[in-house]
C-alpha cells in the first residue's frame, strides 16, 4: 500500500513539473456571420502562444506542434504565413474577411537579418520544400523565377527594437494549387486535440470542400521582449475560412449541425477556452436555439456589432451533471424568404482582368471603386510571371478622362527564367469614385518543355494586392496585428486606422500554344527515315560478298506431287494387266 501512495505521489509531481516547465497557452474559437444573399461565413481561428525563456529550446516542444517549431529554429525564421484557398471572395457583397487570401497556394516569409543574400535563397528554398512535405502540396515549385521581394505591400507583425536590421523577405504565390482533402488532414495533425475534440471535429471534408469558399492558412510570427530576443513569444495561428450557400440546405434557417454535418461533443481537453461567436446584428426577426453565455456589443471605428458568445466548456460541465449531449447552434430566420436583403457596399474593392485581341498583345487592368467619403491612400502590389512581358511606360491610372500621378513607383524588371516582374504603386484614389490601373505585355512563345500538360488551359497570373489604411471599420472584422485572438478585436478602436489587405481575382491567360502532334509527326518520319536509310547502308557497310558453288536443283513441291500421281498410275496399271492374265490363264485340273 505504501509502494502504491508513493508512486503515486511521484506521478502527480512528475505531471505537475511537466505542466510548469510549458508555459503555452491554446484557445480555440469559431466566429459565424450571415452573410448577404444567403450565404453563411465560418472562421475557425486554433491558437497557440508559447512564452520561452533565454534556456528553453524549441526543440522540446508541448501544445506547439513541433514541426512548425523546427522551422523557426533550423531556417532562423522570425514571421511564416501560408494559405491554401479555393475560390474567390466577394469583397462587393460580403465585406472583408477576419483573414484575406488569395486563389491557390500563398506563401511569405521574413528571415532573420544577414549579409548573406546566397544562404537567405537556399534557406527559402529548403523552407517551401519542408512545407511541401508537410501540407501535401505543391509547394517545392517556389523557386528563383517566382520568388519576389515586396519592399512596401507587406510588412511584418513581429516586433521592431530601434537600431535592429530589417528582416529579409520572400514571398511566393501558385494561383494554379488545388486545395483538397490532402492538405486539410496534416493540417488537422498538427493541433493538440488533432481532429477527434473541439471545433475542428467540424471540420468534416465533405462539408469543406462542397463549399463556395474556403482557405486554410498557418500564421507563426516570433514575439520577442529584448533587442537580442533572448526571451520571446513564439504565437502560432491555424485558420479556416468557409462560405457556405444556404440554399444548397433548403432554406434560410441554418445551424452547425446543418452546415458541418454533425455537431460537437465538446471542446478540446488542451484548450484554455472554447467560444462561438454569432453575428446577430440588426437582425432582429431571428431566434437563437439556446441561450447565450455573454451578449457582446462592439464599437469599432464607428461601426457597431452585436454577437453572442456561447462558451462550449461551460456547456460541458452542465451536461456532465445530465445526460450527454452535442453542443449546437441553430438559427431561424423569421423573415420574408422572397426578400433579397441588399447591404452597402464595402469602402473599397477592385476587380482585374485582361484585355486585348489576338495572340500579340495584351493588357492588365485591376478596377479600384472607392465608396467611402474621403479619399484613400492605398498601394497596389503587382506579381507577374517572367512569361507576361510588361512594359512599365504603358503604366495608366485613370479616374475618367483624368490622369492620375502615383505618388510613388517601385518597379523590378523580369528576367526570363530566372525571376518574374514586380510592380509596387501608390496613389490617392478620390471619394466616391473607381479607378482603372492598365499596364500594356506581350505573349511569348515558351519553349516546349515549359507548357503544363494541359497546356491549351493556360497559365495563371497571381491575385495582386490592394493594401491600405481605412478610416473607419465598416465591414471589417480583423484582428488587430497587435493581438493574437478574435476576442482581442471587441472594442478595438485604432486612432491611426485599420489596415486592410484584399486580394483580386487571379488571371488565366491563354499563350500561343504550338501544335504538340507536329513533335509527334516529326519523331514517327525521323524514325522511318532512318530505319530506312540505315538497315541497307548498315548491310552493306558490314556483311562480305561470298562466292558459293552452283547446288543441284531442288525438286520443288509441284513436281513431287506429279511424280506422286505418275507412281500411282503406273501401279494401277501393273494391277490392271495383272488381273487381266489371271483370267486368260488355261485350266490346269
């Protein structure tokens, strides 16, 4: 009995040790907005914040998937975000999103200042193969020629000591990745509770990726308390965003068992806090299923919000005293389903696409609509290909008729092959109003081995992006960068604005394509000419000419069989004569 306690003794203090030698901290969340023209918005938000000391090793690692840990510490990373996005979101009519993205695979990061621009180039390269195997994705096609360096669109979220280096920047985007099962599973592995508890057990792939919208994104960045960051924050951020079409679920009702399938049998066991946060403003004809835990009204930037919050670890330690049940969300909408329920646009969203006719040249225009009521500073980063040649003095911004100065340019010419063409230009853009940004290119022949395999698809230009600060918070729902949670964002008033990023459509762009069957063509009578050509020259050139002796002829089959029919002939006849003698033959008795 005394082995019994003191074993056990020694398990609750070895546990204990264990839990303060981790100072991590994860919270789950999961914020749905009814969006305009029935559709539904859900964004998961995982994250983890780990405080470690000048002796702690992201090595050794707890609530922090270790995978992502290795990254800061064998690359010398100080901030990585990388999204995987299917589908457009519709800045006109659903406002921004917590988390922007853009079409496909997107990946940036900032390395830890150095002299050595040639090891900064390998590490990224390691880096986007290391996600490649880690996301099952087809990130390891990052290389030089779609590498570029933005040097105002992005900055980073992490901290900034006087007299400190700027960090080193590499950005990246594939608009031609498809997003798909494969990516979501590791991308679940790599949570505490996995896929089994919490709100990830409702991200169930065919409610996923039957959507009209939906990204998954990695957000790290290396908070540090020192100039020499001895002591730091390592803050790791998992999202999910979706956009789901109620009609698909046969009307305006909804609740989390309808639009995940299932519901949850409660929060993760790791998680410090599990909330659900429902848009419910100025939407007064609804009801909610249950009760909320805390009716939240947010001010920010003039823009007023109304939420319930339902805490899913408090509806845990009620049902434990009862029966068990799922925890779920449901909402009726009491309202005329024939009415279109019509919401003013956003302060600002753009649309992009090509223009032109023929094979020879082309044009790129991005439509900026400005509907808020005083002129905005914005910066418009451009990413284009090495195979999209474009001229920099056909550059045009235009309000109307007038032509419109950029305030400043920053312009890096592609090289073929080696790196793409980048474009950065600020402006004002006045109230009220759109802009058209035109810049003229050329179509290029590639050479054969450079065309997909479904080469009359086209390639993809990557979305730009449209950075700016807003004045005021209408249609905004980010979180501050100073924050780490979505609960962080309730009251967050910004004196000097709220910045925003939105990212526009990626282009197709059909190139002259040659025609593949002529290799073909050319291969096949290549190919018979020399079979041709080489088997008489190589007889000639390798067999001797031997005079042999005259043979006998040999009886060929036509005579063998006449000789057959003679010798049966003839014994017929020999058979006749002698029957005939037999009966001439005199009677001897």
């Amino acid at each position: 009995m005394r082995k019994i306690i003191l074993w056990t003794a020694l398990a609750i203090a070895f546990f204990q040790g264990c839990s303060a030698e981790f100072s991590d901290i994860f919270d789950e969340e999961l914020f749905v907005k009814p969006l305009p023209d029935k559709f539904v918005y859900s964004y998961f938000q995982f994250t983890t914040r780990w405080e470690l000391g000048q002796n702690d090793s992201l090595l050794h690692t707890n609530l922090v998937p270790r995978p992502l840990a290795e990254l800061f510490y064998h690359f010398g990373i100080q901030e990585l975000h990388l999204s995987f996005t299917y589908g457009l979101w519709r800045h006109e009519s659903w406002g921004y999103p917590v988390t922007d993205a853009g079409p496909g695979a997107e990946v940036w990061a900032w390395f830890e200042p150095t002299s050595d621009r040639a090891s900064i180039d390998h590490r990224w390269k390691m880096l986007c193969g290391t996600l490649s195997g880690l996301f099952c994705a087809s990130l390891s096609f990052i290389d030089p020629s779609n590498t570029y360096e933005p040097v105002y669109s992005l900055r980073p979220q992490t901290h900034h000591f006087p007299g400190q280096a700027e960090p080193i920047l590499r950005y990246a985007a594939l608009p031609r990745e498809i997003v798909c099962t494969e990516n979501l599973t590791p991308w679940a592995k790599l949570l505490p509770c996995r896929s089994r508890e919490g709100l990830v057990s409702l991200l169930v792939p065919d409610s996923i990726y039957s959507s009209n919208y939906h990204s998954l994104g990695v957000h790290m960045r290396k908070l540090c308390a020192n100039s020499n960051c001895s002591e730091f924050q390592l803050e790791v951020k998992q999202t999910v965003s979706v956009v789901q079409d109620l009609r698909l679920f046969g009307g305006q009702n909804w609740s989390l068992r309808k639009l995940f399938g299932q519901g949850m049998e409660g929060s993760c066991a790791l998680a410090a806090t599990s909330n659900v946060y429902v848009d419910v403003t100025d939407n007064t004809a609804i009801e909610v299923s249950q009760k909320p835990d805390e009716t939240i009204l947010s001010v920010r930037g003039g823009a007023r919000t109304e939420l319930h919050r339902f805490d899913v670890k408090q509806f845990e330690s009620v049902m434990s005293k009862g029966r068990r049940a799922m925890f779920n969300v449901a909402v009726m909408d009491k309202r005329d389903p024939n009415v279109i329920i019509v919401a003013g646009p956003p302060p600002i969203f753009a649309k992009r696409f090509i223009l032109g006719v023929g094979q020879e040249r082309g044009k790129i225009v991005t439509h900026i609509t400005n509907a808020h009521w005083g002129a905005l500073d914005l910066i418009v980063f451009e990413n284009i290909p090495w195979f999209v040649p474009i001229y920099l003095h056909t550059l045009t911004i235009r309000h109307g008729n007038a032509r419109i100065e950029p305030a400043f340019l920053h312009y890096t010419p592609g090289v073929q092959r080696e790196r793409p063409y980048g474009l950065e230009v600020a402006f004002r853009i006045p109230a009220r109003a759109t802009v058209e940004l035109s810049i003229d290119f050329d179509y290029i022949f590639l050479k054969w081995q450079e065309y997909p395999p479904d080469a009359n698809h086209g390639h993809y230009i990557p979305s730009s992006i449209i950075s700016l600060l807003l004045p005021s918070a209408r249609n905004y729902t980010s979180i501050p960068r100073e924050a780490a949670l979505f609960r962080d964002s309730f009251n967050a008033t910004q004196m000097a604005g709220y910045f925003l990023q939105i990212r526009t459509e990626s282009l197709l762009l059909t190139l002259p394509t040659p025609d593949f069957s002529m290799p073909y063509n050319v291969i096949c009578l290549a190919c018979t000419v020399v079979a041709l050509a080489f088997g008489p020259i190589h007889n000639i050139s390798t067999k001797r000419i031997v005079a042999k002796g005259k043979e006998a002829s040999k009886t060929s089959l036509g005579e063998k069989v006449k000789q057959l029919f003679k010798r049966k002939s003839k014994q017929a006849k020999e058979n006749q004569t002698a029957s005939t003698e037999d009966l001439n033959a005199p009677d001897t008795e």
